[in-house]
C-alpha cells in the first residue's frame, strides 16, 4: 500500500471513528508532553541547585585518571539528569583554562552514560506504583509554599518535577493507547523505515529539545505501548531514531563554544566526534544485522519493548565510551588539527586562567559554579592588586619614579576586573539562586571594592616617590629597613587572607587578626618614632607628610585585606 493510500485511508477512519476522540487525544499528549517537559526541567534543575556545592570539587579530581574522569562526568550527569548542562559546564572548565582537553574528554564520555539514566523513568511508568508517584507533585509544591530553609524548598521542587514527569508519562501513555485503537495510525508508522530518515529526525528533534534524555525518555514512552513500532521491529528502524538523539545532544555544546578559545571549541568537536563515530560504527552494525534488537534485547525482554530501547541506548554509549577511552589522545590530536590556534595568538595558562575567561557565562545558568568562578576571579583580581601594591612599594624603596606606568597598568587591570565581576555577579543573582548563594555573592561584592581600594592605595604611594625626589627627600636606612619589615607583614597577611577566603577556613581568620595587629601596632611605633626624630632634628619636617601617609596608607591596605578574609563570617 502507498503512503497516499494509508494517509487517504487514515483520514476515512479519522471522520469514522469519531473526529473528537483523536482530538482529545492529542490534547492529552500534548500535555502530557508539556507536563514532562517542564517537571523535567524542574527536577534537573533542584538535583544541580542541591548537588552543585560539591560538582566543582569533583571535577577538580579528574587529573589524568582517564577512568575516574569517566566516572565523574557519569555520575554529574547521572545526578543534574542532563550531559547537555555536563558538556556545557565541561567546556566552560576547558575556556577557563581550569581543565585540559584530556580531562574534558574522559568526562565528556562518562557523560553520555550518565544521560542514559533518564530513560529508565519512562520504564518506571508500567510499575504500579506510578499512580502514588504523581503525587509528589502536589506533596513537592506544598513542601515549596511552606517551608522556610532553601535547602527543603529546593527539595520540594525536585519532588514537585519528578511528579509531573511520571504525571506526564502518564497521560502519553493514555493518549498512545488511543492512537493505538487506528490501524491506519499503527500502519503508518510501521512505514517510516527509512533508516536516514529516522536518523535525521533524532538529531533534528534533539536538537530543537537539547535533551537527548527527554527526547530517549519519550521514544521508550512511545514504543512501551507496543502498538506504535515505529518500522518494522525485526529491521530495528527504531534504533536509528535513538542513535540521532545522541548527535542531536551536541547542538548545545557546539552554541556554547561560540565566542570561547580554542581549547573549548575544540571540547566540544571532541564531543561531536565521539557521538557521530560512535553513530557511524552502530549504523554499519545494525544495517549487518537487521535483526539485532529481535535477537538480542527482543529475545530477552520480549514483553518490554519500552526498556528495550531504554538497554539500547545505555549498550551503545557504555560500548562506545569502552571503544573509544584508550583512544583520548588521539581525539585530542584530531582535535587540536582540525581546530588550529589563530596566528598571534599565543596563549598562557596566566591568560587561560584570567578573569575574563573564569567569568564564563555558559556557567550563570548553574549558580553555583559560576559563584565559585566568580570566586576564582576575585583572588586573581586580589593578587593583581598586590602586585600593583608590591611594585609601587618597591619604586618607593628604589626612588623609581619610572614605575608608576606599570602601576598604572595593574591598576587598569584591576578596575576592568571589578567592572566585570561586579557585573557577573548581578547576572547570577538574576537566576535562582539559593540562599547560600546570594550571601556568597554579598560577600563578593564587597571583596571586591576592598581589593580595588588596595589598588587605590598603590597609585597614592607612586605619589609619595615623585614628591621625595621632587622634594629631595631623603629616608635613613634604618627607617627604610623598618618599612621593609611592615610591608613584609602585609604579604604576610596577604597569604592568610587568600588562604581564609579561598578556603573558607574561618580557622585562619585568628592568625589574619593577630598579623593586622601587628601591623597597627608597626605604624603606631614608627610615627612615633619619627617624632621623636623630627624633635631630634634627625629628620626634614618636609619629609613628615610623605612618611606618615605612606605607613598609614599601608596599613589601610592592611586593614581592606582583613576585611576579605573576614568577608565570609
């Protein structure tokens, strides 16, 4: 039979059958689907806001182990039930210069086993208990309203999506079940065999969803019913859909890698290559064997086609992470030629890991992480600062009038720094942020005005040497001795701060204090000490203004390290 003749035969049986049937059917299935669709987003999106606090230090494990790095990016993926949002963060990691290409791909390859996981919700839908799961999508919202710690709301959430998503599987189901009632709907589906076809839909829809899982999650939905086989099952023409949901996936990471470095496009070409060889090998092994899915998972599940796919999708990642992993290197080595570095420019691990490149935006849509970037940003803004304080210092020290332009450029460098992490910050306060969050991100704002108050304090002291030269100014060894000593505490402190704020180890913030004590108690004894000078006559009363603004202009730079690391109590 043509396909004109089961569309001309579909439409007598539509009018027959009664026109309002199918209609609320597909009422039913749309919903179901939207209702899916969100709790999915719903449930993914708590699981990262409560699993996120922990996903960056797992990441950082990853060194050089090719199979922890596959376990990791399997288990991430596994618990934010989305290897989009793995990849995406993977490539952020990768621009940021936090990551390496190796790294990145061992994680890349757990996570497309880890995607596989959702699938199963779909075969949890035959269980009877599906009808008490739905439930917790009226027990989550409740849980949201009433409760006053984020944490327990954030749970309510989770519960309140994975109800809609079993909520949604059912009414799928129940709309499937009335499809299947046409045997014209069940014939034409059975038509679309044509193996490109359904490739090419795969992707396509995948694509659009950027979710493999939802995408695998609702073909598992369709084919549980056994009436709708898309193909003839004994050709395992429904695999083909399933394996472009796999190529589909990299549309996000590739749109991530937009606007990144190098490095990062080339993570997620990675990315790309290991899904489209991994489609290539099975497609070639499938057309051998036509009759794969009958034979093997057919044979051993044959009252289940639904997890049938759910086994197929997990077998081909799981075979193609098992193919693949002792290759890394050389998808690296395809990568780095197929993705050339542009002339000129050369790249360091101090540029890779710059602010500009730790502020990356495709982490806003994980708070979280991009907290902790923001984080990262901060302390290299801070060493920036010191560096600006250090070189003015010295200048001081060396009577270098010259080095007030390098000041001047740290000092550039570290208003465009604030300008940029100020203006990261808002943007992740816009999302949905939990309450530890948004007090990270107060705390943030203000380290980030104390540190460029530092660089503020270094340009006044480049003053301070062009008016002793000026002037004729001149300071006696010793005294220039005892400002070597103060400012040799404030790298001191600059050392426990960046250890308390880093670490968010409050145990350090005793040794801060005791070290800014020190310090206070140094300007204090040498202002003194420089009056009993100046009533000596030792020292030109000219030179008091320049001597006591620069001790106390170092300890005020002091004072604003002490406030960072007290920025998390």
């Amino acid at each position: 039979m043509s396909m004109g003749q089961l569309l001309a035969e579909g439409a007598m049986q539509f009018v027959d059958m009664g026109a309002m049937d199918y209609i609320l059917a597909v009422v039913a299935l749309l919903g179901g689907l939207g209702a899916f669709l969100f709790g999915f987003k719903v449930l993914s999106d708590n699981i990262e806001k409560l699993a996120t606090n922990r996903l960056r230090g797992w990441f950082d494990k990853t060194g050089k182990n090719r199979f922890i790095g596959v376990g990791i990016g399997a288990g991430v993926t596994a618990i934010i039930q989305s290897s989009s949002a793995t990849t995406v963060m993977v490539v952020g990691f990768v621009n940021a210069g936090l990551m390496s290409l190796f790294s990145a791909t061992a994680i890349i390859m757990g996570a497309n086993i880890g995607t596989t996981i959702t699938a199963y919700f779909s075969v949890l839908g035959d269980i009877p208990f599906i009808e008490f799961v739905t439930i917790f999508a009226c027990v989550g919202i409740f849980l949201n309203m009433l409760a006053k710690k984020e944490k327990t709301k954030s749970i309510g959430l989770l519960l309140a999506g994975l109800g809609l998503v079993f909520l949604g599987l059912e009414y799928m189901g129940m709309a499937m079940e009335d499809f299947s009632k046409s045997e014209a709907v069940f014939n034409f589906l059975r038509s679309v065999d044509n193996r490109f076809i359904l490739l090419l839909a795969g992707v396509v829809i995948t694509g659009i969803v950027q979710s493999s899982s939802a995408v695998t999650t609702l073909i598992v939905q369709i084919v549980a019913t056994g009436t709708l086989f898309i193909g003839d099952p004994s050709n395992s023409g429904i695999l083909f859909l399933v394996l472009g949901t796999n190529i589909g996936t990299c549309v996000t990471a590739l749109l991530s890698s937009i606007g990144a470095n190098t490095n990062a496009k080339r993570a997620a070409l990675i990315h790309l290559m290991f899904n489209v060889f991994g489609t290539v090998i099975f497609s070639v092994f499938l057309l051998c064997w036509p009759g794969f899915l009958n034979a093997t998972l057919g044979a051993w599940f044959p009252k289940d086609p639904g997890l049938q796919i759910a086994l197929f999708h997990t077998f081909f990642n799981v075979v193609c992470t098992g193919l693949f992993l002792p290759f890394i290197k050389v998808f690296v080595k395809i990568a780095t030629k197929l993705v050339r570095e542009k002339k000129g420019a050369g790249k360091t691990a101090g540029d890779d890991a710059s602010p500009e490149k730790l502020l990356d935006e495709r982490f806003i849509t994980s708070p979280t992480i991009a907290v902790g970037q923001a984080n990262k940003a901060v302390t290299r803004m801070a060493a920036t600062a010191m560096e600006s304080l250090k070189t003015a210092f010295e200048a001081f020290v060396n009577k270098d009038t010259e080095a007030a332009a390098q000041v001047n450029t740290l000092n550039a460098n570290v208003s465009d720094m604030e300008r940029k992490i100020v203006g990261y910050l808002i943007k992740i306060s816009s999302e949905d942020t939990s309450e530890t969050d948004e007090r990270t991100i107060y705390a943030l704002h203000h380290a980030t005005g104390d540190v460029a108050r530092i660089a503020e304090l270094a340009d006044n002291v480049t003053k301070y040497t062009r008016n002793c030269k000026r002037d004729g100014i001149e300071f006696s060894p010793a005294v220039i001795k005892a400002l070597q000593n103060m400012y040799a505490k404030i790298e001191q402190l600059y050392e426990k701060t960046m250890e308390a704020f880093d670490r968010k180890d409050i145990t350090v913030i005793r040794a801060v204090d005791n070290v800014e004590s020190e310090i206070d108690a140094a300007r204090k004894a040498m202002v003194t000490d420089h009056i009993e000078r100046l009533n000596e006559g030792k020292c030109k009363p000219e030179s008091s203004g320049v001597f006591i603004n620069l001790v106390g202009n170092l300890e005020r730079a002091a004072d604003h390290l002490t406030y960072v690391a007290h920025a998390f109590d």
